[in-house]
C-alpha cells in the first residue's frame, strides 16, 4: 500500500513517532530469539532518529554481544550509562557477561594455537 505522506510532513513524522516503539517491542521479541542482527537492525533505525534512546541502545548493546561484536556492545552500553546512571548496575551485569565471553574465548584461541607456533 501507498501512503500519501510524504518525508517531512506532519503526518509523515508522527507516523515516524509512532513507528519507534513498535520496533523497540519487536526488537525485544527477536532479542528473546536470539536474532541479534535484526536486533541491531531496528535498533539502529530507532537510534537513527532518536540517538540517545536508552531502550534501544540497550538492546542493540546486547544484540552486539550475542552476535560477538564486542567494541560495538561496550560502546552503546556505555552510551547507556552516561544516559542514564540509573541502569549502571544492570549495565555493568551485561559488561560482565562481555568480559567472561572474551575470557574464554582467549582461552580456546590459547588452547587452540599452543604448540602450533614456530
């Protein structure tokens, strides 16, 4: 279907406005799935008009870690906390579990590569 709105007009934008939570829900519901490259896909439309969304940077911040893209994670939770001390504690939870993963993954690579090197 056509709309007849069109970028820029008033209903085009409260369209827009309305769009947001809708994605944010949805992104929920594929974080629950584990479908972390949708996750940051709606995420970051979200975040593309609205930057500071803490929900959505949230969100794309563990979408990050599921889909192992750490630097990308650490920086939308922080992000997250400067936003919104408020949430420092849960932050610092998913940080963790960021920190665990890359532990053991240096692990495995050091297991991995031990006694292979010249």
């Amino acid at each position: 279907f056509v709309l007849s709105e069109k970028p820029g007009d008033e209903e085009f934008l409260k369209l827009e406005k309305e769009k947001r939570p809708l994605l944010l829900n949805f992104s929920q519901c594929k974080l629950q799935e584990r479908d972390f490259y949708a996750v940051i896909e709606h995420c970051t439309t979200v975040l593309d008009k609205e930057p500071d969304n803490v929900k959505a940077l949230f969100r794309r911040g563990k979408a990050h870690v599921g889909a192992w893209n750490p630097a990308e994670a650490r920086a939308d939770l922080r992000k997250v906390t400067d936003l919104d001390p408020s949430l420092a504690a849960t932050v610092l939870k998913e940080l963790k579990v960021l920190d665990e993963m890359e532990r053991r993954k240096d692990l495995e690579d050091k297991e991995k590569f031990e006694g292979k090197m010249f």
